[in-house]
C-alpha cells in the first residue's frame, strides 16, 4: 500500500471526518492509511497545528558575511541610545561577535560616499568582470583600471602631489 505524506492538510481532514462520526476503518481506507496512524492522528489533532520550534535568533546574515551599510547605521544608533550587545544582536538577527566586529575596526562596513550612477547592492554580489566582490556597483576596482588604461593619473590620498 502506497501510503500519502502526512500534511497538515490530511490531519486535519481525517480529524474532520472522524469529529463527523465516520468509523476510524473507513478513513484509514479512504486515505490509504493504516488503522494506527490513523488513529494516533484523531488522537493527536491540534487545529492550530504544531508550535514551531523556538528560535533565539533570526538569522538576518551568515557568520562572516559582510554587514549591510544601513545595518550599519542602525547598530550605531541603538548603542547610542544605550541598547545592549545582545539586544542589538537579537534585533537585527546578527551574531554578537559580527556586530563588535563591525564596530571595532573602523574601515569593516564603513559607509562610503556614492558618487553619481552609485548605489549599494542589496546582497553578496560579485563583479561580473573582474569577480571582485561588490559593496556599491558598478565596480569601483573596474572604474579605476579604465582610468588608468586611458591614461589618467590615479593616487592614493597620501600620493597626492
């Protein structure tokens, strides 16, 4: 006997018809299900369904991946208004050490001035081109290559004549 996957859906219609009277044998046939299933599912229904599991974090990115610029920002403005670690940390669905991370080193999420056409990617991005990884398209590392090749002088701030 080839048996249906238990859903929700099949619970709760065999509680249904079992609620309406109909003899336990006839739904385990009808549905193609053995007597003790069918049984154990009448017994067990919970029209609500299952409690799903609890989770303590929603995980909003991956361990090590890069912090979004405007998660940035929100982490700065809820310690400034006095939120501890981890309640940052269960807000924003981050890891505790990402978010010092962020905040220890300086240059780690820094927000950078867009200049026109700019925008910030929205996930993990990597440029088609060069295989860079992108945190404002287009590729700055692309731009500044072009640059160079048509000749234009390209420094460093401390370079600067």
């Amino acid at each position: 006997m080839k048996r249906p996957p238990i859903t929700k859906a099949l619970c709760r219609e065999v509680a249904e018809e079992a609620a309406s009277g109909q003899p336990i044998d006839a739904i385990a046939a009808r549905h193609r299900l053995t007597h003790f299933v069918t049984e154990a599912i009448v017994r067990n229904h919970d029209p609500a369904g299952p409690e799903p599991p609890p989770r303590k974090h929603a995980r909003a990115n991956a361990p090590g991946e890069p912090i979004d610029p405007s998660d940035l920002g929100r982490i700065r403005r809820m310690f400034a208004a006095g939120h501890s670690l981890a309640e940052v940390a269960d807000e924003l669905g981050m890891r505790q050490k990402d978010i010092r991370r962020a905040l220890e080193r300086p240059h780690f999420g820094a927000i950078l001035n867009l200049r026109k056409g700019e925008r910030y990617v929205t996930g993990p991005t990597r440029c088609p081109i060069c295989d860079a990884p992108l945190t404002i398209v287009p590729c700055r590392a692309c731009r500044i290559r072009e640059l160079i090749q048509s000749g234009a002088r390209v420094w460093l701030d401390h370079d600067k004549p």
